[in-house]
C-alpha cells in the first residue's frame, strides 16, 4: 500500500507542523531543505508531505489524493466541504473579527451595511445568523483600506495583534470566531487506513498537549 | 453572443468507447448481483416535480437541484436521486401488489454541485429498494446484497455500519431544540472533535452528554461494542446498540474481517433513516462508492406506510477507478479487418458475420481500395487484413 500523503499549508503553519513531527521523533531533514520539490518524505520514509496553498490543501484531501491534511480554520471555514476534522493542533491561532472606523455606529440606523473581505461566505454566515442583510464586496489584498477609502462600512478579517488596525484608526467591534490550524482526514482515507491514521493522530494529539 | 456549442456543461462528460465498456461491465457485474436476488428493474422520469424531492427530511438541498418549469409554471427537477421517485411510484403504481417489492435501478441522478470543485454533476447509479418489508431478515438481504455488489467489482473495499437510533436516542434525551440539534449532527458527521466538545460543553454534564461525545470515535471493529455498551448503558440508545451487534454477528460467515466497520458515529441524513444505515469504501476511490439504509418513514408521506430500505451505488467512480487499473484491457480493435474486391462486398460481410459468430472480433472495411484499407490498419493497429474475392 502507498504511503500515507499529507498536504500542509505552505508557510508558518508548515513551520509548525514540522517540529511537532520532529517532537513526535520524525526526521524532518528532507523537508527543510526541500528546494524546489513539492512532495517530500518524512521520517525513515514513513509518510510523505505535500506543501500547497491553504486552500488546495482542503481540495487535495478531498479528491482523496491526500489523506490528510494541515489547515487554518480560517480557510475550513471559508472553503469547507466534507472531510473528517480530526484534531486541533493548538498553533496557528488568531480571531476572526468585524471591525470599523474607531467609533463607528455599526448597528445604528436603517441603511444596508457593505462589508469588504477576503471571506465572502464566513462574512455570508455571520451575517446570516443574525438575519442581517449586507452587502459583501471581495477584496484581495489589506481589506484595512476599504473603510479608510469609503468602499466599505466595516470589513471582516483575521486578526492576530490588532496592530494594522490600530494604525490605520479601525476597531474591533465584534468577534466572529476563534481560529486555529486542524488536522483534517480524506473520509474513505479514515475508514480505509484507519490503524496508520489513527496512531499519528494520537501520537500528535499527545505532542500539542 | 457567444455560442457554446463546442463544450459540455460543467460537471458532465463524454463517455468514449472504452470507457462504455468499462461502464457495461462494471455494471453488468452488479446487475447479475441484483437481478440473481430476485430485484426488478424500473426506470423512472428524468423530470420529476419538485415537490417529491422536499418532502420532509428527505435531505436534499433546494440549491442542489437542476430546475425547470412546464408549460403549467410548474416547478420540475432533474431527479436528484431515485429512491424518492421509487417510492412515489410505489405507492401509486404498485399499492395493489404483494409486498414485499424487491427493486433495481441503473440510471443518472442530477446534482448541482459548486462550481470548479471537480464534482459530477451527471451521475450514473444503481441501486436497490427493498420496500414493504422490516426486521432483522430484511436487513440482512439489503446489507449482503451490498456487500455482494461492491465485492463483485472490488477486491479491497470497506463496509461501514451504523444505525440512526443510537444518535436519535442519544440526542432526545438532551435538552436542546432543533437547530442545535443539527449542529451537533455536523460535527459529528465531519468527526470534528473539537466543534462538538464546544457544542457539547454548554449542556449540564449527563450520561448522554459524554455519550454523545464519544460517538465520533466509535468506529472500527468488534471491539467498538464494548467500548459503546458501556457509554449508552441506560440510555435510550442500548437497544439500537444490542439490535446492531445482533446484525454484526449475523455477517460473521462472511468472513470480512477487517472489511466490515462499526461506525456509531454515521449520522448523514439522519432524520430520513429509522434504522440500520451503512456505507461502503473501495481502496482507490477518495469518497463513499455506496450508501444506504433503512427509512421506514418516507412511505407514510406517499400515504402508504410501510417499512423500506436500500443502497444506491456510484457506478461511475468504480468505471473511472476500473479504467485506470491498468491490468484491464479495453482496447476496441478488432483482431481481424476483411476487405472485399469490387463485387465480393456481401461475400465478405457474409465472411465477418461467420467470424464474428466464432467469437473473433472482425469488421468489415468500408474503404473503397485495398491500399487505404492496409494504411487505415497501419494506423489503428490490426495487425490482420485478410481480403476476399
């Protein structure tokens, strides 16, 4: 049988995850000086590691051709669909918050609000619950200009310090939901391999505490 | 405007000559399983109304469907399954007959899925309905149908089983309305631990509260049992518990070993199952291939209660893997071309059918020389021409 493949998120996540492999006891070498290459083996060959954008890594475990995968709750929430969440790996933390120009009335008056984001369907669903209707406008880069400019009446992002809003005069108003990164399995991969998954999974459950 | 009349709508493709065959036989293979038990074959509409795809719990979203109205204004869909057409057949088309029915069906369902996710929106399944019929017997005929079904076209497959009362029990005895009722259904149908120790953590601790709580880790084999009997005992999900075990221990002549897997934790459309609910796995294939259960409830909306179950199979998934599997031969050449001489046309087709009847795969050529009849075989392949006349 092949390999277990897992795919982690390009960057600071995949920073992380690797030295809780190297806690666990993995060898980590090949990944660190990886060069170019985008598949990787861990260990004495016991698994393999694909590194990908965050979202991909969700796409890739999906289609099954990975059996897990490491990714920020922020893209789960975003993105979603049907896999297994099997564990919280406790790094990787940071909030998702709706946030306005310092002192704004958010709430007050009747006018429809128009909120700039790089997450359209986590805005969707906040929004949603509380039977609000907005205007969501997808932003690419710092969602911080939109309100400054006067696209936007609030924006929803990720925050970590605070810093980048307090410079640019916005607030935190509100806080949609916790984040951090998660270990997330293909569902036939779960059921087909269940012994090889379960034991990295408990190995690594044990390595965050 | 643009025309798009060189491409196929997102979702749907093509099916090109090996791919038919590798379709017909994976297919034929399940067919011979359910026809060899005693199914029937029924084929029903391509368009339904809508109103038989929302009935109540029947799980299927409103976004998911392909509409279309009649010359009425009447809402219509692509049928998005076969078993709530089945059963709106059932009890109108056959509610004079002797249950119970033993059913099949080979035929597409339609799913608007997102797009750019890769996902078929045309898929080709078949299935079996079991309906007027409940118990243990029942069960067991549905289940080892599966099992047989999914084994004739794979060697390395998994058979989950689970049962809607253990969750439905567990959950009537917390005192939580609806919604969060479905919350905690999603998290454990995606085993998201984490979501469901938060959902949970607000409850007052009870013994169904932790119950709960394990159900997502509760899959794998005998063993889960003991693990389940100790954390559902005197509550109202033991005797699903004890109806399931009985189940497990019917299958073990069967021998699958680690083939066949308890999953406490399989609540997907759990309001639309009632009893047993199981779905299989094929080394390969990255989502479910097969997924069914017991649904005693649907019938009684067709005001014709009765108990009912069954399995639908992705035929399509198990066509793709069986194609890519290299050690099968699909190759549509004929071993022998037959080229006649001007005059000796019915001779020589004559000569085709004779062979053909021997079980060579012969074909007749219709090019109008010898030559580009040998450049046309050159190019293909067919290593034989013979000539007549």
């Amino acid at each position: 049988m092949n390999k277990l493949r897992i795919a982690l998120t390009k960057g600071r996540l995949e920073k992380n995850t690797i030295e809780l492999f190297e806690k666990i006891g993995y060898n980590c070498d090949e990944v660190k000086n990886k060069g170019r290459r985008l598949i990787l083996p861990v260990g004495n060959d016991d698994f393999e590691v694909v590194l990908a954008k965050a979202a991909d890594v969700i796409t890739y475990v999906e289609h099954g051709v990975c059996d897990l995968g490491v990714v920020g709750k922020d893209t789960i929430l975003e993105n979603g669909s049907s896999f297994y969440e099997l564990l919280d790996l406790g790094f990787g933390k940071c909030r998702f918050a709706l946030a306005t120009k310092k002192g704004y009335d958010f709430y007050g008056g009747y006018k429809t609000k128009t909120i700039a984001t790089k997450y359209p369907n986590v805005t969707r669903a906040f929004f949603d619950e509380k039977n609000m209707d907005v205007r969501i406008i997808k932003i690419e880069g710092s969602v911080e200009l939109a309100p400054l400019v006067g696209l936007a009446d609030g924006i929803v992002d990720i925050v970590e310090t605070g810093s980048t809003l307090k410079a640019n005069g916005l607030e935190v108003i509100e806080w949609v939901t916790d984040i951090s990164a998660r270990l997330i399995a293909n569902t036939a991969s779960l059921k087909l391999r269940k012994k090889e998954i379960e034991e990295l999974q408990n190995k690594l459950e044990a390595a965050t505490k | 405007m643009k025309k798009y009349l060189k491409i196929t709508p997102e979702g749907t493709k093509d099916f090109l000559f090996a791919e038919c065959s590798a379709m017909e036989e994976v297919c034929g293979k399940i067919e011979n399983v359910f026809t060899g038990r005693g199914f029937k074959r029924v084929i029903t509409p391509f368009l339904e109304f809508y109103d038989v795809f929302t009935v109540p719990n029947s799980g299927i979203t409103q976004e998911s469907m392909f509409k279309s109205v009649d010359n009425k204004g009447r809402l219509l869909v692509a049928r998005p399954d076969s078993t709530l057409p089945i059963a709106r057949m059932v009890s109108t088309r056959l509610n004079n007959s002797t249950l119970p029915v033993r059913l099949y069906y080979k035929q597409a369902v339609y799913r608007n899925n997102p797009t750019l996710t890769g996902r078929r929106n045309e898929l080709m399944q078949m299935g079996i309905e079991l309906l007027g019929a409940k118990g243990i017997r029942a069960d067991l005929e549905i289940l080892t149908t599966a099992i047989s079904a999914i084994s004739s076209v794979a060697d390395d497959y998994r058979i989950e089983l689970g049962h809607a009362e253990v969750f439905d029990a567990l959950s009537s005895e917390l005192d939580i309305d609806e919604d969060f009722k479905e919350r905690i259904r999603l998290s454990i149908e995606s085993k998201n631990y984490s979501a469901l120790n938060n959902l949970l953590d607000k409850l007052a601790p009870c013994k169904a509260v932790s119950a709960v709580r394990s159900l997502p880790s509760l899959f794998g084999g005998e063993e889960v049992f003991d693990k389940a009997k100790e954390i559902c005992e005197g509550t109202k999900a033991a005797d699903a518990l004890k109806y399931l075990h009985k189940v497990y221990n019917s299958l073990a002549p069967f021998n699958l070993g680690d083939k066949l897997i308890i999953d406490l934790g399989l609540v997907q459309r759990n309001d639309y199952y009632t009893g047993i609910v199981f779905t299989g796995y094929i080394n390969g294939i990255g989502d479910a291939v097969l997924s069914g259960g017991r649904y005693d409830n649907l019938l009684s909306v067709f005001d014709m209660p009765m108990g009912a179950a069954g399995f639908a199979i992705d035929t399509d998934a198990i066509t793709i893997k069986t194609l890519s599997d290299a050690n099968n031969d699909y190759s549509d050449n004929p071993d022998i071309l037959v080229f006649a001489q001007d005059g000796h046309e019915i001779e020589a087709i004559n000569y085709v059918n004779s062979l053909n009847k021997d079980g060579k795969k012969a074909q007749f050529s219709v090019l109008p020389t010898l030559e580009e009849t040998k450049e046309f075989a050159h190019n293909r392949g067919i290593s034989n021409v013979e000539v007549i006349g």
